[in-house]
C-alpha cells in the first residue's frame, strides 16, 4: 500500500498547491494542527457536527477542547476500510521555504473545493 499520492498540483503566484492523499494519520494530525481558523471552519462545515452530535455535546469553539474534538470528528470521517484511514492535505508549497499545509479533510471533494480559494 503507498503511503501517500498526489492528487492535485496546480501552481498559484507564489508557488504551487498540491493536495496529497495519505494514510499517515500522524502527517495528518500534525497537518491539522497548524491549519488556519479559516480552514478550521471549513472543515467544521463539512463535517457537519451538529448533524453527528448534539449540539451540547459539541465544545465551544473558544473551549481549549474543540481543535482537539473536530480532530477526532475528522479522523473518524476519515475512515476508509475497518482501521485504515486516508487523509487529504492541501499543501502551500513555495521555493525554499517548507510546505505549508493550509487544510485536511477526509474526502477529496472539500479538499478539491478549498483548494479553489488559492
């Protein structure tokens, strides 16, 4: 099994944007941790919580414990084949500078669509 494919590669003005699918949940939460509110919000969207839980089992997005429970929401999501999960990240990538993951998502069409924004 690979561990991760390109799944998208496009240029923007200062580099270029790729979206990887991967099965290293450790890249994948890493990835997540360093994404902005923006993407955050975006994920949350398409994750649809207040359809999955009760709205009073969801954290205050002020609460130290959301970053932590959308994660958990996502890997979840990310569920492909009984405990093998993939992930998709779209990645900044600009000329001698590290990639820069902007946004994580258990399916391709979120990560297709957030990656229009570039």
């Amino acid at each position: 099994m690979r561990l991760q494919e390109t799944f998208l590669e496009k240029p923007i003005n200062d580099g270029r944007a790729l979206v990887i699918k991967t099965y290293d949940i450790n890249l994948a939460r890493d990835a997540f941790h360093r994404i902005g509110d923006d993407a955050l919000a975006h994920v949350v969207n398409v994750l649809r919580l207040q359809e999955l839980f009760d709205v009073n089992d969801i954290p205050a997005p002020s609460s130290s414990d959301y970053v932590e429970f959308v994660w958990e929401t996502l890997s979840d999501e990310a569920r492909e084949d009984g405990n093998l999960k993939s992930f998709f990240i779209l990645y900044r990538e600009v000329q001698g500078k590290p990639m820069e993951p902007l946004y994580v998502s258990a399916d391709w069409p979120s990560a297709e669509a957030f990656s229009q924004r570039l």
